[in-house]
C-alpha cells in the first residue's frame, strides 16, 4: 500500500475519498496525527501530515521515527514524501518540480534510527542510494504521463530548521554539490529503509534558496504563498497518476 507523507502546503488531500482515520500508538509515541485511510483513483492510500494536521510541529521536533513505525504497522510498503524545499541550483527556480536522487544531511539530535543501545547488535544498512530507483522513475513516469515538468535527480541538503539558512550556509551547501535545501529529509529516509519501505521524495520548490535569485535580499512568505497553491494542484495530479501507474486494474478509465 502506499503512503503519502505531505509537508508544508499538503496538510491534506483534497482529491482523496476518505474512508476511516486511524489513531496510532507507536513504541515510539504519537505520530504526527491521525493516519488517513482513502482512496486515490480507486487504491487503497494512507495519508499523514508531517508538520500535523494544523501545520503545528516544526521540522526538528516531528517523531520521524513513530510516523515512519505507524505508516510500516498499518501496510504501508511504499511512501512518497512530499517536501518544500529552497532551489540553489538556478536550475531550480521557484515554481519548479524536482525528484531528488541524492542528500547530504546537516541535521543534529534527531533521533536517526529505530536500533537502542543494548537491545540487539548494531547493523549497518547500505545507503548508497537514499531513495528507491523503482519509485523515483514511477513518478518521472506519471509525470510525463500528465505532461508536467519535473527535473530528474538533485543532491538534497538536509538542514536543521526551523530557521531559514544564511546565504553563507547555502554557498558551502552548493561548494559540497547540494542543488536544493530543505528540513525534512532525514532521517525520513533512512528510517524507511530500515522498515525495508520503498521511499521516494518529491520536491516542491517554493522559493529561491537564501541569497539566491530573487531571495538575493532575503526570503518573503509572501512570494511562497505565491507559487505554493500552483504547485500542490500539481502534485495532487501527479500523486493521483502515481497511484494509476501502480495499480492500473483501480482506475480502468
């Protein structure tokens, strides 16, 4: 089943038929709020508001960990994330769709793993690649399927919020390779690949990273707010064509 995680500008999905919420309790304490049973298109999609469902928990105080336990406890073996990020690559302007294949994480005191000390022996899992190849080209697929653009790979640079970055900050972001900037990546993604859950994001870019284009001065909420509705009416398409590429016999039309 798949699992959609929405960040800033997708507390909800408007396009999904609701059919039960669900509270969790987890070995890791609540998650952000309810799981959301629906469905996409005729599948069978849980849905969970990152930030919460009042846009109330900030970036370095969200439970990664009980989010991640409860999608995994309730079926969920595919996750989209979807995540607002900051373009530093000019590539990336304000308005623009991106499906990363790399991150480099600058976060700290996050808790990063489900393993406690002393409870089993330590494993090392591979995270060469962060993010599952199948669900990376299923979304560039559903992408082209509904003609919107999307640019294919980038280096994410997980930063800890919930401040917005210095340009000083996204300068040495860009001298280590980072073409976009956001808080939310890790420890998501590894969290996920310890539950074995294929896991991919989608980035939205909603403004030019600091010092950057026309954040040169500085960054306005409103200039944010601008672009942001264009672009979840976008990934609500693209989530929905998703959805109809992995499970064709839902939606025969």
């Amino acid at each position: 089943m798949l699992g959609i995680i929405g960040g800033t500008g997708l507390t909800k999905l408007t396009n999904l038929e609701i059919t039960r919420r669900q509270v969790a309790r987890t070995p890791y304490g609540e998650p952000s709020g309810a799981l959301i049973f629906g469905h996409l298109c005729g599948a069978e999609v849980v849905f969970l508001a990152r930030h919460g469902y009042g846009h109330t928990i900030p970036p370095h105080e969200v439970n990664y960990r009980a989010n991640i336990w409860a999608l995994k406890e309730f079926g969920v073996d595919r996750i989209v994330s979807v995540a607002t990020v900051g373009g530093i690559k000019p590539e990336l302007p304000a308005g623009s769709l991106v499906v990363p294949h790399q991150l480099i994480d600058y976060t700290w005191g996050r808790a990063q793993s489900f393993v406690i000390s002393g409870e089993k022996p330590v494993t090392h899992l591979d995270f060469t690649e962060p993010y599952c190849g199948a669900m990376r080209r299923d979304i560039l697929r559903a992408a082209a399927q509904k003609q919107i653009d999307i640019s294919d790979g980038g280096v994410y640079a997980v930063a800890q919020g919930p401040r917005l970055e210095t340009a000083a900050e996204i300068n040495r972001y860009e001298r280590d390779g980072c073409d976009m900037v956001g808080m939310t990546g890790m420890p998501e993604a590894y969290l996920a690949r310890e539950l074995d859950i294929c896991y991919a994001a989608i980035g939205v870019v909603v403004n030019d990273a600091a010092g950057r284009g026309a954040s040169k001065n500085g960054i306005r909420e409103e200039d944010i707010m601008r672009v942001l509705d264009d672009l979840m009416s976008r990934v609500r398409i693209l989530l929905e064509e998703l959805v109809v590429l992995q499970h064709p016999e839902a939606c025969p039309v």
